[in-house]
C-alpha cells in the first residue's frame, strides 16, 4: 500500500502496475484528498503526454432503432427517449458534418451506428465514406463503431483506411448481465480482440455511473488494460427519459475525478477521453479533469446535445493545454464587461 498518492505515481512513473488494493484506495480517497488524487495522478498525463489535449468528433451515421436492449442507451429495443432516429446518411452529409469538427480541432472523426452489428452492405457503406472523408481531410483518423464484429469485418474495415475501431466493455464482466441481456461481456471483448488482430487500434471503455461497485468498476479497468485499449472513453451515465435507468443520478463531480484518476493510474500511457455526460456530471470540474483525461469529444454526441464547441476549446485553453495538432494555444474567452443594471440601486432583482 502507499504512503501518499505522490509515491503511487512515483512507483508508475517507475514501471509498476496498478494492483486492486491501491486502485480501491483511489476511488476511496477523501473529499479533502482529491485534490492530491488528481494532482499525483496528473504528474502521469503529463509525463505520456504533455500540455496535449486530443479532440475527436463524432458523427452519427445511423440513429435509433436499434435491436440490442442495453439499459442505458436512448437508441435501445422499446426506448421512448424520443431521440432522432434516421437511416444511414450520404457520404457527403457525413464529410460535412466531419469536416465542422476538424475546423474545430478536431483530429479524429468517429464514425457510430447504431444496431447489434454491421452487415456486408453495411461495410460497404462505411469505406465509401471513409475514403470521401479521407480524400477531403487526407491527415485525419477515422475510428469506426458499428457494434458487434464478424469474421473477416475488421480486416475489410482496415483495407478502406479504417484507423481505430471503438466498442465498449462498458462495465465489469460480473454485472454485464444486468445491463443487457441481447449479447454478453464475452461478445465485446471478442469483437475487440477481432480489431486488434486486424491491425485497428483497440478503443474501447466505459459507462460509469449505473450502480456498479467500486469492485465492479476496477474489474473493468483491469479488463481494458488487458485488453490493451490503446483509447479509452468513459462515460458518465446519462439517464435518459424513457430508458431503464432513467432517474438514476449515482455520480458528482469528485466521485468522476477519482474515476478518471484510478483510470489513468492503471493505464498510464493510454488515451484517457471524458465522454459522454462530463457536462452533466463534472460540470464545473470539468478544467480539472483535463489533468487526468487527455482527450475529449467535441460538442454534440450521438443523441444528446454536449456544450457548446468553443466553450470546450476556451476549457482547454483556459487549463492551460493545448490541442492536439496545433501550433499555437486557443485565444479563450475574451468577455466584455457587463454593467451591473440590477440589484442595489434599481428596481431589478439581484442577481442571487
């Protein structure tokens, strides 16, 4: 066990790894010691990546209607979150929706679809729009997520220029059962291991935030770092409105913080992105968590509304880091001086 998180880190920067009983103290830290949480672990962020901040942007290639029943997701079987729900877009709507976030920054496009997998037509589809997308934007990486793969996909996948492939562990292994019921924990891990012997940089992570344990949430750390996820997104549940898990607020900005601290102490040199729900959760934390997560996604996700792109770039810049890909800092905000019209002195109510 550690004497202080500052000696956890020291013993990572010096090759160790991560055991069970030091990454249950992370998450078990003290209100009054996450400061020293995120401090130590950020030492590693910034050791295996600078003042770098990778940005990635997603697009929606297909959405709702999906037959998997996992609970937390507004595209699920029977949802009535009242989400968009279209088939696949054109090539050329999904290079102009790509090419807004590479104007903002963005240095990968990740292409999602919903439904349990990809079809032969499917793939097809997908390396049509991988080759527009690369012909207007040749440096940029493209990471698919099309849900379950079969024999031979990945292979395809990579052949039309394919860089990364994402699919969720999600939770742990344990409590896999209890979030869905149409595919199994081994099916994801199956898929991964398929994208990783095809050559595709294995991205795959977490929902955090539907009642897992702190047991449960290191076992799915330990599985992505035996995994060799070279990209790991985690989530912060949000519960959508006609979901299972609708109404269930399990999380605040410090337990997030530890989260991603435990994260970044098990996988040092892994790319750690705040996902989904950061803006719900974090919310005013989120500057913080920069020192931990070295990458995030760009503005909207797939069927919920992020803040908006220029607050996340002004964040970045504002913490003190830089996008990846870029020469020189974001400006940040510059707000003008507003003229207190309200409160003492007026018949306008104070601003409290």
């Amino acid at each position: 066990m550690f004497k202080t998180f500052d000696d956890l880190a020291e013993r990572q920067l010096t090759g160790s790894t991560l055991d069970r009983e030091d990454a249950l103290a992370v998450l078990a830290a003290n209100d009054d010691q996450v400061l020293d949480v995120v401090a130590a672990a950020a030492r590693l962020r910034r050791a295996h990546f600078g003042d770098r901040v990778k940005v990635n942007y997603l697009v929606n290639l297909k959405s709702g209607l999906c037959p998997e029943d996992c609970g937390y997701c507004s595209q699920r079987l029977g949802s009535t979150a009242g989400v968009l729900q279209y088939s696949w877009l054109s090539p050329q709507d999904v290079v102009a929706q790509a090419s807004a976030g590479i104007r903002g920054g963005a240095s990968r496009v990740c292409l999602v679809a919903s439904g349990r997998g990809p079809g032969s037509r499917d793939i097809d589809r997908v390396a049509g729009v991988v080759d527009e997308l690369k012909s207007a934007h040749p440096g940029v990486e493209v990471c698919a997520c099309l849900g379950l793969l079969k024999e031979g996909q990945a292979e395809r996948l990579s052949e039309a220029g394919v860089d990364a492939y994402n699919h969720n562990l999600n939770t742990s292994e344990d409590r896999y059962a209890d979030i869905c019921s149409t595919h199994t924990f081994a099916d994801r891990v199956d898929t991964v291991e398929r994208a990783k012997r095809a050559g595709l940089s294995p991205c795959s992570g977490l929902i955090v935030g539907m009642g897992e344990s702190d047991d449960e949430l290191v076992d799915a750390v330990f599985s992505l770092r035996e995994l060799e996820s070279d990209s790991i997104p985690i989530n912060f549940l949000m519960p959508f409105d006609g979901t299972p898990l609708a109404g269930t607020w399990l999380l605040n900005p410090l337990r997030c913080l530890r989260i991603l601290a435990m994260a970044r102490f098990a996988c040092p040199a892994a790319e750690i992105r705040m996902a989904g729900g950061r803006e719900m959760h974090l919310r005013s934390l989120q500057p913080l968590a920069l020192h931990l997560a070295n990458s995030l996604f760009l503005g909207d996700y797939l069927t919920s509304e992020g803040q908006a792109a220029k607050a996340d770039l002004d964040m970045i810049a504002d913490a003190g880091f830089r996008v990846l890909g870029t020469d020189e800092a974001h400006a940040g905000a510059r707000v003008p001086v507003a003229v207190r019209q309200r409160g003492a002195g007026t018949v306008a109510a104070p601003n409290a």
